[in-house]
C-alpha cells in the first residue's frame, strides 16, 4: 500500500499530554491491514516547519505508530499519541494530538513485523507476557486483543508507568482483564517518589522478583510455550531485554534491518531464552 489519508472522525484526551485518537480508512477500504488477524503499524508522514541546529528546514518526518485498535476493526482504527513538545527531528506525536476532527493523517501501512521468523501472533504460544513502560502499551493493547482471541491462551500484563494517574488507557486494560477473568492478568508498577501507601501494585521499573512475580515463567521451567513481549523507550527495553542491534549496511548504503540482538538484562537475569522474548 502507498500513503493514504486518514481523516480524524472523534479524539479523546487521555491524559495531559496524551490522546486516544480515531482515524476513518479510505472508502475502498475495510480493515488497515491486509490481514485482520495480523497486528498492523502505520508509519505517519508529517511535513515540520522545525529548523535544525543548522536553520535549515527539517522537512518530511516519519514516527510509526500502532493502533490499539483490533485489526479486525472495521472502516477505522484507533491510536494513542503522546504530545512531545516539538523538537527539531520530531514533532510528528504533538503534530498528530493537535489534528482537528475533519482534518486527516498522512501515511502509509508498514511491512508486517516477524516475530521470530513469522507475523502471526495467536495460537503460537501457551503463554504470553506483555511488559510496558508508558506508552509502550500502544502495541501491547492491540496484541493482547488478539491473543484474547485463542480461548486457550494465558495471557499476563505488567504495565509500569511513573506516576498512577500516568497510567494509560487503564480503564480499558481493566475491562479487557474483567471481560477475561480466567485468561488475562493484569499487574501495574509505580516508579514516582510519592506512591499513596495503600497502593496494591508493584514499585519500580523491573526486577527479577518482578519479572517472576507479574509475568509467566520460562519456556524452560516446564515444557510449555511462553513469548514475552516488551515495549517502550529504549533504555526501559535495554534494562528488561537488552538493546536491538542492526544487520549490516544494505548495498545501497542505506542502515540494515533491525534485529533483536542478544538477551539481557532483567529477562536474562529471571532465567528467560533469547526465543521466549521479542523486543518490540
């Protein structure tokens, strides 16, 4: 697919600097995707005013962005944006925010992403983790609406945000774990100076006894399946699985393709395998 227009049909805020915001497909087109049972990113075209430390105009900038949305949803789909103030290289998060309902999104539908080897995400595993820090849980949403899916999937959430009232898009996290009482298991962790002394969550960015704690155990502890996915800033996805290297420069010169790279970190350290893990 080449780049489309999406125009914003409703927007809501989620948070001070946040936004849940919903987007309408072309009229030619159902589902975002080419698959509704594959997890869908959009690579989001904004061209900045922003000058470089040079003073020259950045021009064209490209963010990726997953929806949160199912991508079996029909005609639209569904994103939450944080507002970063604009910065010269970036800007796309505010630019998308500050979008008035009628006005449209520029961009184009990115390449399905393999996880270890193959784009599909349900019925592969027995279980499944999701660690997200901030809005890292973006990509994790849509996951978890997918694998919720397989009625034979055990699925844990670990969401871990600064400050409680940073957590976002809780109360649809919430109704997601009370729609599945049996199936989805949710765990938040505070990381802020001023945690209210009644609050039943963790604290901390990540631990081993965390990890053990919130998440399904290693392949390895008993023969059954586990995947666990992480999302967020680089230095939260350092710290729980180590860093994502680069393939060699492709012969056009142009960066080689990401790759997962080794397995460090907090997940290492629990006792997980490179295969039990994707950094997403």
């Amino acid at each position: 697919m080449g780049v489309s227009s999406y125009p914003l049909l409703e927007k809501w805020q989620q948070s001070h600097d946040s936004w849940l915001l919903r987007f309408g497909l072309p009229t030619d087109q159902k589902f975002l995707g080419t698959d509704p049972m594959l997890p869908t990113c959009i690579s989001v075209h904004h061209d900045s005013s922003l000058l470089d430390k040079d003073n020259n105009e950045v021009g064209l900038l490209k963010k990726s962005y997953s929806p949160i949305s199912h991508p079996a949803t029909e005609r639209t789909f569904d994103l939450l944006v944080k507002a970063y103030t604009p910065v010269p290289g970036g800007g796309v998060g505010d630019a998308i925010c500050n979008l008035q309902v009628g006005q449209s999104l520029v961009g184009k539908l990115k390449a399905e992403r393999l996880v270890h080897g193959s784009p599909l995400i349900g019925k592969r595993w027995n279980r499944i983790g999701l660690v997200a820090g901030g809005t890292g849980i973006a990509p994790l949403i849509q996951l978890a609406r997918i694998i919720l899916e397989d009625p034979t999937d055990d699925t844990q959430l670990l969401s871990i945000n600064r400050n409680e009232h940073d957590i976002l898009m809780r109360k649809e996290i919430d109704q997601l774990a009370k729609d599945h009482p049996n199936r989805l298991n949710v765990s938040y962790s505070l990381t802020g100076k001023n945690v209210r002394s009644d609050w039943e969550g963790y604290i901390g960015r990540g631990s081993v006894d965390m990890a053990k704690n919130a998440l399904p155990p290693p392949s390895s502890s008993d023969g059954k399946t586990t995947m666990i996915f992480v999302c967020g800033t680089d230095g939260f996805r350092d710290m729980w699985a180590g860093p994502i290297a680069r393939a060699p420069p492709l012969p056009d010169g142009s960066k080689g393709p990401k790759v997962q790279g080794d397995l460090l970190g907090v997940l290492k350290e629990a006792g997980y395998e490179a295969s039990d893990v994707f950094k997403y």
